[in-house]
C-alpha cells in the first residue's frame, strides 16, 4: 500500500498500473531513496535513534520524533504532526543515518521536531487517496482563474494535507505576485485553508519529472536536491558548444549535469598550455582549432592550409618557449618528425575513415525523383 495510486497493490496483491512491484521508474515511488547502508548491523535498541525521515508527496522529506516508539519500517504510512492539522507520509529513513542527515541539514535535536502520532491504518490510507482525487481538479480549476484573473504565475502543483483542511499550491513567476485576492477566491471556493510556495524553475521540473536528453529520469526528480548554479563558463571549460538548446534542460536553465565532470576537466586543464596567438613556424603561423583536453593534444591549422596537425601539449610548450625567445622552428611536429609521427598517423587515419564512411553514406543515399514538366512519368 506505500506505493502510488498507479502502481499500488490491489486487493488480491496484483501490481497495478507500471507493472513493477511498486518502485516506479517515474518519479514517484523511489523519488529521492536512500539505501540503509547499516539496517544489517546490530543496534542496542535502547540505543535507538528516536527521530525518523519521513517522505510526502514529489519527494519532501521531514523528521519527526517516534516519541511513541512505533515498530515501523521503511516504507511504513504514518500520521504526523503538522501545523494545525496531521498528514500522512511514508517511512524513507531511520536509525543512525537519520542522526547524521540532521547534522548535514543543521537540523537541531530539540523541541521543535514534530512528533509521530500513529502507524496509518487502512481507513486512513483510503481517506487520503479521496483527498489526493482532489488535486487534478483543483489544479485545473485554479489555472483557469489564474487565468480569468490576469496574474503572472505558472501554477505547476497542487497537495493537498491529509486531513483535507489546508491545500498548498506550488507556482512560479519572474516578478513578485499579488496574490491575496486569489487566496480569498480559492479559499472560498474549495473551503480550505489556502497556502501559496513559489518555487524556482529547477525545483518545478523537479516536481513535474521527466526524461532527459540522456535518456534517463530528470536528475532533479530522482535524487538531486541542492541546486548549484551552473554558468556558460562550465561549458567552455569542457569545450562545448554555447548552444542554448542543447545546453538548457527542460526547466529552461542550464543543464546541473554541467557541473558533475567539471572538477575533472579543470585537473585536465592544468596540462594544457595557454595560448596567446597562433604559434610561429616557418611554414606559416598555425591556429588552434580543436583541444583534446583528456588526450592532451591540441590541433592546430594554418592559414592556406584545410588539414589540422595533431600536436601534444608537451610539444606546444616547447613552441611557446622557443616563440618567446624569438625561435622559429621548422614545424609544429618536429619532435613527431623524429619520432615516426606514428601515434599522430594513426588519429589522422581513424577521422579519414570516418570522413570516407560518411561520404559514402551520402553517395549511396537514393534522390528523389522530380515531378517537373519535364518529367514524362508525371
């Protein structure tokens, strides 16, 4: 019973909806889960920790006391204190870790941590799918007034407490909102008390979930919590393109992935030569053109010329050294010359059989015929 509605066991303990045992793949379900690395260690019980995380709705999570020392499990429904009313959420965490979330949330161990009222009982479990049935047509019907009403807001969710006394709609906007004529509306409306979140473009994409264009769960709605910011500097770093469509996510920002190799590449980095100019030979002056930042091999192209040479980092600092000195060398691949080039030869024939490879592809691709004047067919 602790899954969603979609995938939830029925009466005679069939998987319903995704068919996966009750741990949708969508956001739900396993929406930020944590694995109890120390649920197979023996614990002094008296020596419990007596606060457990608790997960609601799209993945938040408190801590409330088990004051009562319920025998509960993760996964387990129960009914927690909240703000002029109780709700119900399920089990994500307890014993020592939780002890050690609360230290890396500055959370404090005192009297402001709520406390467990119960376990949730069958009769609660289905009063709170009854609430949660209420949600869609609320938050249709509150988009349309939204609408009627001229304000600047995305509304993008809507929860409603357990209790069915208090709903809290989640929205975002570029410009502070005046909503206190809107509150006055819903409240009347619906006959609940009305609480207005706004929320940031990242935190509404993790909400409303999805697939990347890496194919897999948004990481914003599985496990990502703390949003960095991410600057058209971390692409440059790693030597992307500044395309907005391909760098954006679907919140519209930066994608948070930029900032996972980030670190990696700045080591990289430290290899790699600064360029002032081109590099001076007696040949010409060559350009960089491309940097292979891992492979340490940066491709330089000279002016009259359409091939780009393959040169090491190790070989760029010796030109630059000899440049500042007022040294021309006879080629950028002189210490290759010496060397047999055969490691450059072998990158120089991989991307010329990737070049014949698409040609070939585009030969062999059949035309289209023409249905002109000229063509007795048509």
């Amino acid at each position: 019973m602790s899954g969603c509605s979609s995938c939830g066991t029925g009466k005679t303990g069939a998987v319903s909806g995704c068919q996966n045992n009750g741990g949708c793949l969508t956001g739900g379900c396993n929406k930020l889960n944590v694995f109890d690395w120390l649920s197979n260690m023996g614990m002094p019980q008296s020596e419990t920790f007596d606060i457990v995380e608790v997960r609601f709705k799209s993945g938040k999570k408190e801590f409330y006391r088990n004051q009562e020392r319920f025998d509960v499990v993760t996964g387990d429904a129960v009914i927690v204190d909240v703000p002029n009313g109780h709700h119900m959420g399920y089990v994500s965490l307890q014993g020592e870790l939780v002890r050690l979330q609360m230290q890396k949330k500055k959370i404090r161990n005192d009297q402001n941590v709520r406390k467990i009222y119960r376990k949730a009982n069958v009769r609660d479990l289905e009063k709170y799918q009854e609430v949660r049935k209420r949600e869609n047509p609320t938050l249709i019907r509150t988009r349309q007034i939204i609408k009627d009403m001229g304000l600047a807001m995305k509304l993008s969710d809507v929860e409603y407490q357990a209790d069915n006394s208090k709903a809290t709609f989640f929205y975002s906007a570029d410009e502070r909102v005046d909503f206190r004529e809107l509150i006055k509306v819903l409240a009347s409306e619906f006959k609940i008390r009305v609480e207005m979140r706004q929320i940031s473009l990242r935190q509404e994409a993790g909400r409303l979930g999805g697939i990347g264009s890496c194919g897999r769960e948004l990481c914003c709605a599985t496990w990502l919590t703390d949003f960095k910011s991410v600057t058209t500097a971390t692409a440059r770093y790693q030597n992307l393109s500044l395309n907005p469509s391909k760098l954006s996510g679907q919140c519209g920002r930066l994608k948070c992935c930029l900032n996972f190799e980030l670190d990696t590449y700045l080591g990289a980095l430290t290899d790699i030569p600064k360029l002032k100019g081109p590099l001076l030979t007696k040949k010409g002056a060559a350009k960089l053109q491309k940097t292979d930042i891992f492979r340490k091999i940066m491709w330089f192209g000279y002016e009259k010329e359409n091939s780009w040479h393959p040169v090491s980092s190790e070989r760029v600092k010796e030109i630059i050294d000899l440049n500042s000195k007022n040294v021309i060398p006879e080629t950028l691949e002189l210490n290759e010359v010496n060397n047999g080039k055969s490691h450059f030869a072998a990158i120089n024939k991989e991307l010329e059989r990737i070049d014949k490879k698409y040609r070939s592809k585009r030969r062999n691709k059949p035309r289209k015929k023409s249905r002109g004047r000229n063509n007795p067919n048509s």
